[in-house]
C-alpha cells in the first residue's frame, strides 16, 4: 500500500473543496479520461517519480494487441535484475524467437515519445517480425501510463545493426489521453518518461508531473473524493 506524501497531505487540508469542485465540474470528460488511465496509486507514483510496471500487466497489455490467426500467437517479456529484458515470441513458421537485451531509453516529453532497445542476441530476426514485435511491446509497455493505445500500421520503425528505435508520438497523439485537455493544458504534457529500467519481475519508470498549480488542485479534489468513495465502499 502507498500512503499519500505529507506534503500532499498538507495541500489536501489547504484546499476549499467546495470552490474546486465547482471550478472542475465541467470537465467531466477529462475526469473520465483521468480515471480511466490512472489509479490512485499509480498517480501517486508517477507524482513521486517512480512507477513500477509488473511483468504480467504488460504481458497481458501485450497479449490483447494479438489478432486470432496470425502467424505470431504470443509475445511475451521477462525483466532481470541485471537490466536485461528477454523477449520471446511464439510464430508458426519458425517456431519460438527469444531476444536479450536492454532498454537504452524510453521517453515521453511533450510531443516527442519513443523506446529504443538493443539487441544482445547473436541472431536477430528479419526486419518485419521485429517490427511487429516491438510495436507491441513498446505501446503495452506505455500503455500503464497513458493509458489504451491503438496500434498503428504505421508506426515508425527503425533498426540499425542491433538498435531498434520505436517512435511511438504520433499514435500517443490521436489516444484518447493525447487529445484531451484540462483547463486549457494537454494530459499529455503533464507527463514526463525519462526512462525505463528492467528489475527482477517487472519495469521501473523514470516519471515526472508537470502539473500546474490550478490543475493540480483540481488532481487532488478528485483523489480525494475517489479515497472518499474507496472508504465508504469499505463500511458497506
């Protein structure tokens, strides 16, 4: 359990709660996108600029971006403690392909977003299989951040000798989080990714919140009514 930060805490009992709420009560869609991509406690840590990321969640986000009857039937990753993220995918072809390596960078600033990994494997796949692989990878990995991320046909793709550049920005921007603004500012330029380390079962996320002083007011009346309503729930 992740207890909320004292100085939180403090900006909570400072605030009028009845002025807020009135100021937030027509950005009903921007409530509803916020809810929908964020946990308390996963606003928590992303506020306190770490954001775990469990193996299973994004294999899970990883497994709903698999159409039936393809020629690829499972991807999956598995962090180490060292740094090294394994990734296996299971083809018909060709039967099981299991890649080593590390992720040299993963960001997302503003309108720039994108992970580039390279590859430790001696044998590297053909081009095609290792694009289709890592936009997937790269968007469930982002995905516990902005939340659902449609996959593009067309997301940009580079491989040079073992590096493999994913630019993810331009699917980031038609999201539902990338189009959304709350009194006057982008969600997505609220939130800063400025890097990504594999531990021993699951990812940890350098983060940042650029929140303004009005909209983090109007962040923390919503947390506190949703802890409200997580309290209530408990005495029922």
């Amino acid at each position: 359990m992740i207890d909320i930060p004292a100085n939180w805490m403090e900006k909570i009992q400072n605030v009028d709660w009845s002025k807020v709420r009135e100021s937030v009560k027509d950005y009903g869609p921007a409530i509803k996108v916020l809810q929908q991509t964020w946990s308390k406690e996963s606003l928590l840590e992303i506020s306190q600029g770490k954001l775990f990321v469990p193996d299973s969640v994004i294999n899970e986000a990883i497994a709903k971006k698999i159409p039936e009857g393809g020629s690829v039937t499972g991807v999956t990753i598995k962090s180490h403690a060292n740094g090294r993220l394994d990734i296996r995918a299971e083809t018909k072809k060709v039967g099981p392909v299991e890649l080593s390596g590390e992720i040299q960078e993963f960001v997302h600033e503003g309108d720039k977003s994108y992970m580039k990994y390279r590859v430790r494997s001696r044998n590297i796949p053909e081009h095609g299989l290792m694009s289709w692989i890592f936009s997937r990878v790269s968007l469930a990995m982002a995905e516990r951040m902005v939340g659902h991320v449609e996959l593009a046909d067309d997301l940009p793709i580079s491989i040079r000798h073992n590096t493999v550049t994913i630019d993810y920005s331009k699917v980031l921007a038609e999201s539902d989080f990338g189009k959304t603004e709350y009194q006057g500012h982008k969600l997505m330029d609220m939130l800063e990714i400025e890097g990504a380390k594999p531990k021993d079962g699951g990812i940890e996320f350098d983060t940042k919140l650029n929140v303004p002083d009005d909209v983090k007011k109007a962040l923390l009346a919503v947390l506190a009514d949703q802890n409200e309503k997580d309290e209530i729930k408990k005495m029922e």
